[in-house]
C-alpha cells in the first residue's frame, strides 16, 4: 500500500472519504492486474498508472479521473477487461478507460505539416469525454518524464511527437503547465547538449538578477499600492523551450535574450487590469508594439490578459502580464478546471458532456462580453463535437470526411476511379460492409475491380456530395446508354416482320421531322426511356396498323416493355395505383406525360386508349417505392408506436400517415410507406398483422 500513499495524500486534500475509499479500490484491482509486469527502468508496472493518476489528482480533477488514470492501461495490457470494469466502477469510469485505449492504438505514420494537425483534429474526434484526453496527457506526460531508460533514437521519436501532437494538444485544452513541461522534456530529448547549455545559462542568469527582479516586483506592488489597487504581484521564469523557441526565432544568442521572466499581476476586475497596464506604462517606459491585449480579443483556448514588455532598470525588459482572478484560473488550469471536483457541485449526476458544454459556454461568453467574431468559437466547439471523422488510407494518409460517411464515400474522396471501381473494403484489415458508416482513427482499404461499376443502391448510403453526384453522373450516362439500345430492341420488336435496318432513311426522317428529333438515336432514347410508344413509332415507320392486344396472355413479349433498374428512375409510375415490383403492370401513353406504369387494376385503366404490356426485369431493386396500406387497430397507447416499429424493423419508412378514429374504439390509419417490392411489402403486411391491436391491414391500390 505503500505507492498509494502519495496519491492518497493528495486526494485527501480534495476529495471526500467515500470517494477516496473508491480511488483505493481502483488502485488494488489495477496493482493486481499489473501483477509480474514491469517497465523498461525495472520498476513494477504500477508506478507508471499511480504517477499518471497523481498528475490528474494535482488537477484536482474528479475522482472518476483518478480512478481510470490509475486503470487506464488495464484494458490493454492485462486480462481486466471493459465488461469487468463496467461491473466494479461503472460505465463512466470504463468508457474513460476504453476511450484511453482506443487513442493508445492510434499510431501515426507521416510526418507532413497537414496531417499533424489532421491527428491532432482525429484525437478530439475520437474523444466523447474530454477526461480522456486528460488522462492521455498525464500519460505523456509521465512517460516522457521516464523517456531516460529508452534508447536515444527511439527517445527523439517520441519527444518529436510530443511536440507535435501533445503540446499542441494541451495548449488547446489551456493545460498551460503540462504544456510547458512536455516541451521542455521534448526539447532534452532531442537536444539533449542544448538544453543543458541553456540550463546552466538561465541558472546564472537567475542568481545575477535576482536583486533586480526583487526590485521591480517591489517597484510594481508600490505603485499599486499608491494609486489603491488591490492586487497580487509575482513573478515567474519562462520555460527553457520558450527562450530557446525566442533564440530561435530571432536568430539570436541567449546574452541578448533578457526577458526570461515575466511578472503577473491579477486584479479584482477588468477596469483595474486597464487601470494597472496605465499605471506600469507610467511606471517603465513601454517598448512599442509589445502590448497585446487578449482581453478585448481573447486566444482561442479562451486565455485572457493585458500584456506588455517595458524597460526597466539598467535597461532590462520587463514583461507584465495583467488579468483578473477567472481569467487567471482559465489561463492556468483550460478545460480542466471544469471536471475540478467540488464538493457542493452536482459532480456525480453531471455528465462530461455537460461540463465540457459549460467550458466552451464559457468560452462564448467572453467571446460576447468582448463583442468579437464568433469564428474562433466554431473553431472550438467543432474541435469537441465534431461532425467530421478522420479515418487513415493504408498508407497512413489521414482524409477527413463527414460524420455518417461510409467506405463509399472514402473511396470517393481518394479518387473517382478508386470508387467507380470499388467492390469491398477492409477496415482495420477486416471486412466491413461498405454501407456501414466508418469511426474515428480507422484504417481503410479499398478493394477494386478494374471492371467493377457504381451501383444504384449506392446512393441509398453515401453521404457527401462527391459520391452522389459521381454515382448519378455515371448512372445516368449508363442509363441514356442503356435507352438507346433498349429503344432499338423495342422498336425492332414492334416493327416485326420488318427490322429498323429495313429502313430506308426517308421512312426514317420523316418520322424524326414529325418529332422534331435530330437523330435516330435521339428517338431509339426516346423510346427507351418510355416517353415514346415503340408500337406508335412503329406504325407510323411502316405505315401499317399494329394490334395491342391487352387482354392477351403474358408469354407474348414481343410488344412488352421491360421496366429495367437502369430505367426506374427515368420512369412515371401512377400517383393513383402506386405499382410496386412484381405488380402486374401496364404502360399508359398520354399526350403530356408519354408513358406511365399503372397497376393493371387500376380504376383509372379502364377508359384509357393507348395501353401498352409492361413487365419488371428480374432484379433486387434498390430504388424505392411507396405503397398504401389500409390499417384499422385497436385505439389504444401505443398502438401507433408499435406500428411504427415493425415498419422501422422492416427496412422501410413512413412516408405519410393519416388517421380517423372510428367507432368500437377502433382507429383507421392510412400509411404511406417506401417498399422495395411485392416481397419486401407482403412481409411488412405479415409483421403488421400479428401487432396484438391491430383488426385489418392490406395494401390500398386506389385510395
Ligand atoms: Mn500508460
């Protein structure tokens, strides 16, 4: 028990006995699953999960926290698995954990400027409680605080990570101190002579100026003290990665790097922080172009304050940072300060969600109180609530898509031809529908066909304009394609015991004139698409007279027109009868709108003229249609709902609904639902009528 002592400690200081008592018991079960594991320094495993939960508990962040810090690598590495933690500690203490693990496997393969910011993007979407990036963090952090036992190659890799990922990563959140700390880390790992020269340069810079920083602290709290305002003065060394980043970017030698040191000054409210950078200007002279004020324009993790760099005494900079007490704690403690655990908050009731809601509420606010842009805080909130995934290419290229988007529209976005010509996809090395819509961090890789198509049914899952409009551009030029040749065999058909190449172009011409057609595949398309009646055109081609025989039996097909699936969408199907798949159908031509399918028995047949055999090609159709039904059920609570649910369970939808209630507490509902055929209607009918309620339910052909 002794390595529990430490964190015990700190977690007195904040929270109560009850939860202490839990944070133990997480300790015990994660001591004894890391049971015989150990790190590469030697040490037993546990001391890595303790540390990690100690820097959340420096937080004073809420037991939950400290409790999946100290299991966060539980899930991974031993034989503890979520069920198991859901079990002890609850679902929200194992959702932070699998979180954890989640963003453990997440590797990242290319070092180019935009991906970097793509992961950084990727980790956010991946994460639903932001407690997960916390404790992802203090994992870091620890681990680069151990980076020592690692070999020195495998030591610059990780710390150029952090520097790329993670400190970005917690200076979003405002984590302002585990920032610096990864920097400076990072920066010894990967210049490990540099830092140490700078180190030792800072060292004897500290003791030289020591009287001087005492002296202008004392300068500061007296002038504040004479003009009556009430503040609190300190002062505080930059971190060496910072004055290495200056040395950097001015080119310069540490000697004339002098502002290593920056006083802040908190105050009461914003009017004294104006007030106090006044007073300072009046105090050293200020150096021109050096004051910023992100109180009026605030930085987008929200850090706020009056900054300006004077000279001082003997001509030393002096910078002085001025804020007020919330914004001082916002600039410290970010994000965290809201999952800091409180005793007379609702902590346990409020989810994270909720919490991380109140932080970036907060963020809006001061974002309105300075009456600025609310661009940044798009920014922001699209950062923590996503409505993009980023999933990887196997060549670890990360591509950003929107939040529903499948493995169809990732191929898409690669490229077209990698979509028109995709059959299958493996994620994670595993097949995967391509319907199903794709998560966070996943690796996909697409299959192709070099003959494969786009299908139809496509259109019923993508969700980016990209896809769409690349599947319909190439279903309908396949379509009009398709029109052609299906128009010639209809027209060959009619025009039997003749052949269109029969033909001499006269016969033709005159037909196409008549038309006001430019071509004989402009009517053969015509035709195809059912806007012209192949047995008119025939006629009116060979000058003879050819029967339509309605009533005659089905085995006849040389005047049937076939409905194919490249067709449907070109087609008019009655708004009186609804045909579906496999209904016996007939083509009505009228002289506005060409060619309409009826059900063959509907009502509005039977004075019609020009009637012409239809019949569905085979075919799984993907393309939906609507049917009526005719219910009438008990008017009971939740017989409406029930109906609904078979329909949802069907794979259909509600189109529309319309009700009446009838007498013996009967209610009549007409449903307008999508079917996709007979088949697919007759089941839905089957499950409708074993609803316990319902009376009578059948398909309505004429309503
Ligand atoms: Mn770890």
């Amino acid at each position: 028990m002794e390595l529990f002592a430490d964190l015990e400690h700190i977690i007195r200081g904040y929270l109560p006995e009850d939860k202490v008592e839990l944070v133990r018991r997480a300790f015990v079960i994660a001591r004894d699953a890391h049971e015989g594991q150990f790190r590469s320094s030697g040490e037993p495993y546990i001391t890595h999960p303790v540390a990690v939960a100690s820097i959340i508990a420096k937080m004073n962040l809420d037991h939950e926290a400290v409790m999946a810090a100290l299991l966060h690598d539980v899930i991974e590495d031993t034989a503890y698995s979520e069920e198991n933690l859901k079990e002890e500690f609850g679902a929200s203490v194992a959702d932070i954990v699998d979180g954890v693990s989640k963003l453990d496997k997440l590797k990242f393969r290319t070092r180019q400027e935009a991906q970097v910011e793509n992961f950084r993007k990727m980790i956010l979407a991946m994460t639903r409680d932001i407690r997960v990036v916390l404790i992802k963090l203090a994992d870091r952090t620890h681990n680069m605080r151990t980076l020592g036992a690692l070999r020195p190659d495998k030591r610059r890799r990780i710390a150029k990570e952090t520097l790329e990922i993670y400190c970005p990563l917690a200076h979003r959140l405002g984590i302002e101190h585990i920032k610096n700390e990864l920097e400076d880390l990072s920066f010894e790992a990967m210049y490990p002579h540099r830092y140490k020269v700078l180190k030792k340069l800072v060292e004897v810079a500290r003791n030289n100026r020591q009287d001087l920083i005492e002296r202008i602290s004392n300068e500061i709290k007296e002038r504040l003290e004479n003009v009556g305002i009430v503040a609190r003065v300190w002062g505080r060394e930059k971190h060496l990665y910072k004055i290495y980043q200056k040395m950097r970017a001015k080119d310069q030698e540490f000697h004339s790097i002098m502002d290593i040191y920056a006083f802040r000054i908190i105050v009461k409210n914003i009017d004294d922080c104006y007030r106090v950078l006044g007073q300072m200007h009046n105090l050293y002279k200020p150096r021109p172009g050096r004051v910023k004020d992100y109180i009026a324009v605030p930085k987008a993790n929200g850090y706020q304050s009056l900054q300006t760099s004077m000279i001082g005494p003997h001509g030393v900079p002096v910078e002085v940072h001025i804020h007020t007490e919330d914004m001082e704690q916002v600039a410290e403690m970010g994000v965290t300060a809201y999952w800091v655990y409180k005793e007379s908050g609702k902590n346990d009731s409020t989810t994270a969600q909720i919490r991380a809601q109140r932080w970036l509420q907060n963020l809006v606010e001061i974002q309105q109180s300075v009456g600025n842009s609310f661009e940044f805080i798009e920014n922001v909130k699209s950062e923590f609530f996503p409505k993009e995934i980023f999933v990887f290419t196997p060549k670890g290229r990360i591509v950003e898509l929107p939040k529903g988007a499948t493995a169809v529209d990732f191929a898409y976005a690669v490229h077209s031809d990698i979509g028109n010509t995709c059959v299958g996809v493996l994620v994670e090395y595993k097949p995967y529908p391509l319907s199903k819509a794709l998560e966070s961090g996943q690796t996909v890789n697409i299959i192709t066909e070099p003959n494969a198509h786009p299908k139809a049914s496509w259109l019923n899952f993508v969700v980016t304009a990209r896809a769409k409009t690349r599947i319909r551009h190439y279903l309908k030029q396949r379509c009009e394609d398709d029109a052609v040749k299906l128009g010639e065999r209809e027209l060959n058909a009619a025009l039997q015991p003749h052949r269109l190449t029969d033909l001499s172009p006269q016969q033709i011409q005159a037909v196409l004139d008549e038309r006001k057609l430019s071509s004989l595949d402009g009517l053969l398309r015509e035709i195809g698409l059912g806007n012209q009646l192949s047995s008119v055109i025939a006629h009116q081609l060979v000058g003879e007279p050819i029967e339509i025989d309605v009533d005659g039996n089905a085995e006849n097909h040389s005047n049937t027109l076939t409905i194919a699936p490249a067709l449907m969408a070109n087609m008019q199907f009655a708004k009186c009868c609804h045909p579906i798949p496999g209904d016996p159908i007939l083509g009505c031509s009228t002289p506005n709108n060409g060619l309409v399918i009826h059900h063959q028995q509907c009502v509005n047949l039977k004075n019609a003229h020009q009637l012409v055999k239809a019949k569905w090609e085979k075919m799984q159709s993907a393309v939906n249609f609507d049917a009526e039904l005719q219910i009438e059920i008990l008017n009971e609570k939740g017989a409406l709902p029930s109906l609904m649910t078979v329909i949802g369970a069907s794979e259909s939808s509600i189109q529309n609904i319309w009700t009446e209630g009838l007498e013996n507490n009967l209610l009549f509902v007409i449903l307008q639902i999508s079917v996709k055929d007979t088949k697919h209607l007759a089941n839905i009918l089957y499950h409708i009528k074993r609803i316990t309620g319902v009376v009578s339910a059948k398909r309505n052909i004429n309503a």
